[in-house]
C-alpha cells in the first residue's frame, strides 16, 4: 500500500492467470490471498494502472 501511494506501481503482471480461473476455490491459499492484496492496492492506488494477466492457455471463456 505504501509503494503504491507514493506511485510507484505502473503495471502488476500475472503469469499463469488460467490457474485462479480454472482452479477457483481449489487454487492455492497463498495466491489467493495474494490476489485480494492486489485488488486492494489497486482500488487504493491515487492514478491507475494495467493489470496485465499471462497465460499459455487462458480458454477464451475465462478470458471473457
């Protein structure tokens, strides 16, 4: 929260974005709380920024 207040953050990057969404309530704990963390920075941050999700294998469906 603090590097984001001071906007450092211009981009987070996911890689194996297909894992949350196909995985749901079965993905790993500590991601999961890892993504709450990021929304959070995110909803709090003063200026926007990306939010780039990565995978080799993100189906289309959960791309939508």
């Amino acid at each position: 929260m603090h590097v984001s207040a001071k906007k450092f953050i211009r981009l987070i990057v996911a890689d194996e974005a297909h894992s949350v969404a196909q995985d749901g309530c079965n993905f790993c704990p500590e991601f999961k709380s890892a993504i709450v963390m990021l929304r959070k920075i995110y909803d709090n941050s003063p200026t926007p920024y990306n939010f780039l999700a990565m995978s080799a294998t993100f189906r289309q469906d959960d791309q939508d």
